[in-house]
C-alpha cells in the first residue's frame, strides 16, 4: 500500500487506488450516492483528499486512521 502521504495524487482513482480493499469499498459506498445525487458534480483532489465540485466545494471525503 503506498503512502498517502508520500505522493501527490491528480485523480480520485490514483487515491482510492491506493487504498486498502477495504477502505476502498467504504470509499465508493460514499463516491456512488453522491455522485448519483449530484450528475453534473466534477470530481476532484483537493487538499490531497477526493471532493465533489458544482460551481462550488460540495463535499470531501477522506479515509483517515484513528489515532
């Protein structure tokens, strides 16, 4: 699994891909919905995180370890 924190990721798939499989499928459970409910949203990285975009943020969403 590579770092988050080591590379700079441009898409949501180079992210979600390096993720664990599990983590990943927690991730689209988020990604599918929203992107249902918002079809004209772009998806993008923003703060290295995926984000949802239509004329403004509308949502990030993140996999993070707890502490």
């Amino acid at each position: 699994m590579v770092t988050k924190q080591k590379i700079k990721f441009t898409t949501v798939d180079q992210y979600l891909a390096s993720l664990t499989l599990e983590k990943r499928d927690a991730m689209e459970q988020l990604r599918q919905p929203t992107r249902k409910a918002a079809p004209k949203a772009e998806e993008l990285i923003s703060y290295q995180e995926p984000a949802f975009r239509f004329q403004c943020l509308l949502a990030f969403y993140a996999s993070h370890k707890n502490p």
